[in-house]
C-alpha cells in the first residue's frame, strides 16, 4: 500500500518518495490519510468525523467513501 509512504508537510503537500509523485491535499484529506496508517477502517473514520464535526455519520460516509474510491484509483490504497 503506497498509502504507508506518503509524507506530508505543513502546506498540505502529500509526497510519495518512491514514485517521486506528489498530491495537495485538504486538511480533512491529510487527515484521513493519517487514520489510514494508523489501521481505522472506513467506518471507523467516518464515525470519527461525524463525532467531531457533529455531522451526520450519512453526510460524512459520502464524502469518505469518495475519498477512498479516489485513493483506489490512485493506486494509493
């Protein structure tokens, strides 16, 4: 999983070494990416956000859902 090797910085830049390919990324991204890493699941996120956004866990899915199908067709995750 590339996902592992991204590196972020402060400018929300997502840098993958190994492809030397880089990505901007928002800081709901950034930190999605982040809870990847550290093993949350998908629905495991999507609840995280809608807890700390006080959002309902629907309007969040579809964003996250979204976010990982874009990871896939990166070939990111």
């Amino acid at each position: 999983m590339l996902l592992s090797e991204i590196v972020g910085d402060d400018r929300n830049i997502a840098y993958i070494p190994s492809l030397g390919t880089s990505y901007r990324v928002n800081e709901s991204a950034r930190e999605i990416i982040e809870l990847i890493r550290e093993g949350r699941s998908k629905d495991e996120i999507i609840q995280l956000f809608a807890k700390s956004t006080g959002k309902n866990w629907r309007d969040i899915y579809i964003d996250v859902d979204d976010f990982f199908k874009k990871l896939k067709i990166y070939g990111l995750l």
